[in-house]
C-alpha cells in the first residue's frame, strides 16, 4: 500500500505542473526560443546572392564596439533614459498626490492625467508635430508673442532628442500615476491621523511615511520605465526618423534600421542581444540592491 502522504506530494506536484505549462509554453515559444535564435543569428555573416551566409563568431559583435554610430546611438539612449525616466517618475508622483488629495473635480482630474496615455504613440507624436512645427506650431506661435524667433525644435541636434524627451514624459507620467495613485490609495488613514496628532506636517508625513511606503511601486515604476525607455520608437518614426545626423537615434531604432532599411539582420541580431544583456543586469541589480532597501509594511 502508498504512503498517502507521498501520493498527496505527487499530486500536488502535477497540479503545479499543469498550471505552469501554459506559462512555460508561452514563454518558450514567444521569449526563450526567439532569444536563442536571435543569438545564433548573431553569430552569422550578412548573406547576399553571391556570397552566402558564414559562421563567424563574435566578428558582428567586434565591429558593433568598432561603429561610431553604434556608440552614439548608445550615448542618445543613455541620455534619453537618464532624462525620461527620472523625470516621469517625479511627474508620476507629484501628480498622484495631488490627485489624492480633497480637492474639487477630483475626478476630472485624474482622469485630464490619464488622458495621454490611451492615446497611441503615433498619435501622440502627430500631436506634438503640431506643436514643434517651424514657423507654424504651438510653440513658435507663443515664442513671436514675446518676439522670440522661430525655432526647429526637431531639425536641430541640440534640440531634436530633448523634444523626443518631452513627448515621452508627457505620454509616460500618466500611466505612472495609475499605479502611484492605486498605492496612495493603499495607505491606512490611521497614519495620517497619528502623524497629525504628533505635529508633523506635510513634508514630514510624505518624507518619512508616504514615500517609504510606495518603494515597492517605485521599484516596480523604475523597472517599466527602465524597460520603455529601450522599447519606445513609434514617436521616433513621426518625429526625426532618428535625425538630423543620428543625433535623435535610440536603440531599437538603430536596431529596425540595420534589419530593415540596410537588410543587415546579423547586425541587428547582436545588437538585441546586447541590449538584452543590459536589460537583465540591470533589472537583477535593481532587484538585488534596491529591493532590499524597499521598505515594506
């Protein structure tokens, strides 16, 4: 006769089983098994008619760090997620206690925030178009009431990516909120009204209360924006197509560009999976480090 306390382990194993497989398998067909074709790619010459494809190891890699686009293009990054993220992020918030907070239209307001956010990328850059245009955008119009002279906001290195910047904060900061919002929410009013009998005012109670209770969404805010900041082209598309002279050009752009328009998949291959690479050392670092400062209730 079986032990019925190892037939019940076993089934309980099976059950975890089950319910993992769906998961597994969406996983392996549309995460693992791309990642692992992607790097074999990786590993191949550009083929042509007359020249077929060769084995050639790291070589894609090696002229990757030889580009000087390459560089540039991962410089344009690191400044367009150093700007946008903490920048949302601090919007996000900001917007989420003041959408907390007794005050008229409440609703209205949140909602005015929310707004941008279920708009499509295309869309939004569309939008933002109308209002960098020279001579006849938003912009400009207001600038010629203070007889300030047009400017090509997009058609200027030194200004191209900082605009890029702003439509992404202005699409960004909103869906932040949400989950800001939804945490706020989560906080016990008790502690508001201990905070107050003892005298501390809004900073204090925001400072040494609020904000360590929303490290975990700040956490998990900080991992979204750090993935979005790679995967967020479609403005890019509308706005500069990564000009004037790369100076617009982010990651994944570069990375549609070499695979599409230079049909240079192995390329474009190894530049995946650099920035999957960096993408997983930095989440694991986030997760590492900072979850363990996150103070929880």
């Amino acid at each position: 006769m079986q032990d019925p306390i190892a037939i019940e382990r076993r089934r309980n194993t099976i059950n975890g089983w089950l319910l993992l497989t769906p998961a597994l398998i969406m996983l392996t067909t549309f995460a693992f098994l791309p990642t692992i074709a992607t790097f074999w790619q990786s590993l191949f010459s550009r083929g042509t008619r007359r020249r077929p494809t060769e084995f050639v190891e790291l070589e894609n890699y090696r002229a990757l760090f030889d580009d000087p686009t390459f560089w540039l293009v991962v410089t344009n990054n690191l400044f367009y997620a150093g700007i946008t993220i903490p920048v949302s992020i601090l919007v996000a918030l900001t917007m989420a206690l003041w959408a907390n907070s007794k005050i008229p239209a409440r609703s209205f307001i949140r909602s005015a925030y929310f707004t941008p956010t279920i708009l499509p990328m295309i869309a939004a850059a569309n939008l933002w178009l109308f209002f960098y245009t020279p001579g006849f955008g938003v912009l400009d119009q207001i600038g010629a009431l203070f007889g300030l002279p047009s400017t090509n906001w997009l058609g200027q290195p030194e200004t191209a990516l900082w605009a890029v910047c702003i439509v992404t904060i202005w699409k960004e900061a909103g869906f932040f909120m949400i989950f800001y919002l939804a945490a706020l929410q989560t906080i016990p009013p008790d502690l508001k009204e201990a905070a107050d009998i003892e005298g501390a005012g809004w900073w204090s109670y925001t400072g040494r209360i609020v904000l360590p209770l929303l490290m975990p969404t700040t956490l998990f805010i900080l991992v979204n924006a750090m993935i979005n900041s790679v995967k967020l082209i479609d403005h890019l598309f509308i706005l500069t197509k990564g000009g004037p002279s790369d100076a617009s050009k982010l990651l994944l752009y570069y990375i549609w560009e070499s695979a599409f328009a230079f049909f240079d998949a192995p390329a474009a291959a190894a530049m995946t999976v650099l920035v999957l690479i960096a993408l997983g050392a930095l989440a694991a670092a986030q997760f590492l480090v900072i979850d363990r400062r996150t103070h929880y209730r």
